[in-house]
C-alpha cells in the first residue's frame, strides 16, 4: 500500500518522531472502542496536548468520518471556523492538494455590528454571516474556541436548513462549552464529532482535521 506523502511531515526526522509519538500512545492506551477511521483522528488530538482523556470524552455520529472523506475527496469543498486560529493553524498545502479553503468571519466589521447592535456574540454573527454567503452547506465546520458557535450552528441546522458536510465541534470554556456539544451530539440531520464535557480547543479542531485529510490521502492512494 503507498504511504501518505501530502499528509505527513516534510521532512524524514519530523516523520519519524511524529509516528514514534503515535506508537506510545498506541502502547500507552490500554484500550479503546474506535473504529478504524475514528481512532486516527482521537490518535492525533492526543498527540496534540498529551491529554489521554480524548480517549472516551470524543464521540462520533456513525457517518462523520465518511461524510467528512466525502466532503473532502468531492472537491470544492470548504472549512468553516470559528475563528482565525483554526484556519492559520490548517496545513495550506495539505489543503491545496484537496482544494480546501477555509473561511472565518470573526473579526470582521459587519458582524461585530451586528453583534453590538443584537447583543449577541461575534462568533453567534460569524455563523449567521457564514450561512447567510451559502458557505456551511457542504462545508466542514471547525468550532474550538466558541460555545455560542456551536449553538448558532445548531439552530442554523434546525431552523433554517443549513446543512454542513460535517460539524467538529470541540469549543472549550465553562461557560455552555460542555451544552453546547450535547447539542450538537443530539441531532441526527448532519454528522458530526465532539469532545463531551468542558475540554476543548481550536488546536483539537486542527488536529481531527489533519487527521481527516490523512485518512483521504489514504483512501486516495487505495482507490488509484
């Protein structure tokens, strides 16, 4: 089988120490109940922060992995984030060879406007602008930073028809972090994954995205 090329570090010592870290976590975790395509991207939040607590906290919808490789191998497709971490944080040329953009909409004038005018959050208009451009139907939607994202994309999904290929939604906070993925986790219409609880963060986001264009590459080269 052709090994991932696009997906892995440029270089052969950066590899090497990115698959030896994969191998203790393998070794260190006593067990888990993923299935082959979900443990790369649990794998690999791990990897991210060192935090074994992924393993059991991050739940799937039963499509969100091969919806995500169908959004992602379908070309013209997008990611839609939060904020701009998540996007800075995204390999470009890891998004170049699938024809990735990622858009956000955080700091722009017109939605922090509307957030003062409505009281409501950037994040809350960010998603609303989002909708509003046709951009979360068939995209990938990151949300690591903002609870009140995540719950405007969930009533985007339930009032109003937005249909994204696939939710992440890791926000991290005290403040409806932990609600707002049971939200999210409660609906059948779009898949989605999320990590249970307070933990998050747009770094997590990254990671599972990352761990997604892997799993394309390979399904890629499997499929040539």
């Amino acid at each position: 089988m052709t090994a991932n090329t696009v997906t892995e570090q440029l270089t052969a010592a950066g590899r090497a120490i990115e698959h030896d870290s994969f191998s203790i976590i393998d070794a260190e975790v006593e067990s888990h109940a993923y299935s082959a395509d979900q443990w790369p991207v649990v794998r690999r939040m791990i990897h991210a922060n060192a935090d074994f607590d992924f393993n059991g906290l991050t739940d799937f919808h039963p499509q969100a992995t091969d919806a995500a490789l169908a959004a992602i191998l379908g070309g013209a497709s997008r990611i839609v984030a939060d904020v701009e971490m998540i996007c800075v944080g995204l390999s470009a040329s890891r998004l170049a060879h699938f024809g990735l953009t990622t858009h956000q909409f955080i700091s722009d004038d017109d939605v922090i406007a509307q957030a003062r005018a409505e009281d409501t959050t950037r994040a809350v208009q960010a998603m609303r602008k989002a909708h509003r451009l046709g951009l979360l139907d068939g995209a990938i939607v990151g949300i690591g930073n903002a609870p009140t994202a995540l719950i405007e994309v969930v009533r985007l999904i339930r009032d109003e028809g937005a249909r994204p290929a696939l939710v992440v939604g890791m926000p991290v906070g005290f403040v409806s972090a932990a609600e707002s993925k049971d939200l999210m986790a409660e609906l059948t219409e779009v898949p989605w994954i999320v990590i249970r609880g307070r933990k998050g963060g747009s770094t997590l986001v990254v990671a599972a995205i990352h761990a997604l264009l892997g799993l394309a590459e390979a399904r890629q080269h499997a499929t040539a």
